[in-house]
C-alpha cells in the first residue's frame, strides 16, 4: 500500500520548510534509513531520513519550493500502484497575501474602492485650507526620491490626498523633470527559514513582553591583563567573551530570579544556567547554548563556543544545540560597537548586550588616568525581573569582570 511521506517539525519553532535537494529520484527502491532529502529549517539544513520501504512513485515538492510542515513531500509504495487520492489529500499551500517587496513598501490606504484617475500637470488640488499639501510620508518619499515636484501632482486618495499610485502614475511635463536623470534597480532575494523565523520570534518578544534596559560601565584593565596570562598556560586560546560568559554563569548563580523564564501562569527559576551565545550568520542569527556554564572551566566554555562557530558556519548544528537557553549574551564588541540593546530570546527574561572595551580616560581617586572600560546592557523582561533585580546582577558581574581571579575560585 502507498504510503505518503509528510515534511515532519524538525525544530521547535519550524512551520515549514525548504527542499534544498532530493536525495533519490522517481522510481528508486528505497529502504528504512536511506535519506530522501536535505532540507533547510529555520535553524540550519538538515537530512530528512526516510522509514518506508517500497518505490519512490512522486515527489510533490520542488527543489527550492517553501512547503508547511506535514504537507505531503513524497509517495512510496509498490510499482504502477494508485496513490492519487494521497495527494488529494495534501493540504494547500498558503499563499503570502504580500510579497516581500510589497511589505516594505505597501502603505496603509482607504479600504474602500477608489477610482483611478489620471494625473494632470495642473497644480495639484491636494492643499488643505493652510496650504499644506495633502500626500502620505511613502508618497512625498517617491516623489522626492525622483524628482517630482509634488505640487504638480493630483491626489486620488480620500479627499484628494496624493497617495502612492499618484507619484507611480504621474508623467512630469519637460518643465518640471530634474535635470538629473538616473537607472533605478534593485534585487529581491527570498526570505531564509531563519530570518522568517527571527522576525516572528523577535517581533512577538518584543510587542508582548515589556522590556527595560540597565546600562552599566566596567573597568576592563585587570580582564584583560588576567586573559594574557591565561592564554600563556591554556592549551585552548581564551577569548574575552568567554571570559564574560564565565562570569555571567557567576552573576547568574547568586541572582537566580534573573535565570527565569515567563510562562504565564507561572515563573519558571531555573536552577541549572545555560547560557544563550547570539552568533551571526549570512542568514540570521543563531544562539547555541553552552549548557551548565557556571560549571565549566574558562578552557571548557572556550573550546566549546569555537565548536559551536564551525558547526554554525558550516550549517551543522542540530537543534539541541540551540535549546534550552535560560539567559543569553550578545556581543557585537568585536565590530567596535559601543553601546546597544538587544531584544530579549524567549524563553529568557533577560539578554545582556556587550560593547567594546574602549580605552579612554578615567577619574580614580579623584586623579584622571588611561583605562579601559565596556558597556553592557542588560534588557529585561519586566513580568519576571525588577530594575533592582537586574541591577544586582549587573554589579556581581562587574564584581567579576573588575576583578577575574573570582572566576578562578
């Protein structure tokens, strides 16, 4: 009997998945084990093994082709069987009701109809009683962007305001083109698994959880001379993030409120810390978790964050390498970043942001000396953590980075 192979959720958060290439092709015999395809998730590009044996009779997806999880992939069964009533049973593909270009684009207009009318080279009508043009921030952006005087231009939209169809549909008269004349181009590239899923993980943290932010400043001089030495006797070259990640587990440890989670109806205070590490990709960003931290030597959570970077890099992380993050760190020092804020990974209730140690110049006992000194922002989910909570943390940490050999002990 026919069998129809479903896409299966191969992570938490996958919804659907792409077909990045078939592994076997109409007509091959196939067994338990064998793999049918590889398939880009929303984390990384996985194999899809298969568990029927018989013939590979269709494939209903394309190589490339977006498909919702359990959507019939492929069928598999005995040779000339009928297995058209499986596909009919497949469920439809949902159509995006925008691309991707109309999303950055698209402005928020009248739902009512409106009739198109052509544009003249007559002043426009769309003037309220104080002479302001009438025309929404998308339209005067176009009209700017090519030259337009906006003012020659008629509005179709309610009450006469110009609108984006007016400046797509106006030809300007000799008198009134710019003097300038240039080639318009772009490129539209699909929308990855990983970035569909950051935009609606990360837009759903940050519009239903209410963030606040804690900024603090460390004196980085003994972090770094501790590293120098360090890395003098370590088989495994010691980063300054790693020594951050070491303390954070330390900070973590003594302000256990901060290692939460928000659950609704419940606060999840996880006894175990596993720290979230944000690394970027062409694709997105991705998070593997370098789990019980505050319990790893600083060459442990060193050689474990430079494997996490090759599997990334390489696509070869699996998802329990991103799972079952309780806090999570995102450090953009390395690009000469100061200062920023990032927005808080569920299930965490905090992510802490770390700049640049930058040398600058700092009073100490009332005299101005050279010192180094990083910025770190802790964001908060405020339904877990209060600012004095939070504070705390921060200064244990700084407690640690100000003075590592605590991180020793």
């Amino acid at each position: 009997m026919a069998v129809a192979i479903k896409l299966p959720k191969m992570s938490d958060t996958m919804e659907e998945g792409v077909i990045v290439s078939w592994q076997v092709k109409v007509g091959d015999e196939v067994k338990s084990g064998d793999i049918l395809a590889e398939v880009e998730t929303d984390k990384a590009t996985m194999d899809l093994d298969n568990y029927e044996k018989g013939t590979v009779l269709h494939l209903n997806a394309k190589e490339g082709e977006a498909i919702p999880v359990d959507s019939v992939i492929a069928i598999v069964g005995k040779k000339g069987e009928d297995f058209t009533d499986l596909l009919t049973a497949t469920p439809e593909k949902k159509e995006e009701e925008t691309s991707s270009e109309d999303a950055s684009t698209k402005e928020i207009e009248s739902t009512s109809e409106v009739k198109s009318v052509a544009p003249t080279a007559t002043p426009a009508t769309s003037n309220n009683s104080d002479g302001r043009i009438l025309a929404s921030p998308l339209a005067k952006k176009m009209a700017e962007e090519k030259g337009f005087d906006i003012q020659q231009i008629s509005g179709t939209g309610e009450g006469g305001r110009i609108v984006k169809r007016d400046i797509e549909n106006y030809t300007p008269s000799a008198s009134t083109t710019s003097s300038f004349t240039g080639e318009e181009s772009f490129t539209t590239v699909p929308v990855s698994q990983m970035r569909k899923t950051i935009a609606r993980r990360l837009s759903e943290s940050k519009f239903t959880a209410p963030h606040f932010y804690l900024t603090m400043e460390i004196r980085m001089d003994n972090a770094i001379a501790a590293r120098k030495e360090m890395n003098q006797y370590s088989d495994v070259k010691i980063s300054m993030n790693d020594l951050i990640i070491k303390a954070t587990a330390g900070a973590l440890q003594r302000h256990p409120k901060v290692n939460s989670s928000w659950l609704g109806d419940t606060i999840r205070l996880n006894q175990h810390i596993h720290i979230g590490v944000a690394m970027a990709l062409e694709d997105g960003l991705l998070v593997p978790v370098v789990r019980f931290a505050n319990g790893k030597s600083l060459s442990q959570i060193s050689q474990e964050v430079k494997d996490y970077s090759v599997k990334a890099k390489s696509k070869k992380l699996q998802p329990s390498d991103w799972e079952g993050n309780t806090f999570t760190i995102s450090n953009l020092g390395m690009f000469g970043i100061e200062e920023f804020t990032a927005i808080v990974n569920p299930p965490d209730a905090c992510i802490m942001a770390v700049g640049a140690a930058k040398e600058t110049v700092v009073v100490e006992n009332g005299e101005m000396k050279v010192g180094n000194v990083m910025k770190v922002t802790l964001s908060c989910d405020h339904r877990v953590v209060d600012g004095v909570v939070g504070s705390q943390f921060l200064q244990t940490f700084k407690e640690l980075m100000e003075n590592p050999v605590k991180l020793l002990v």
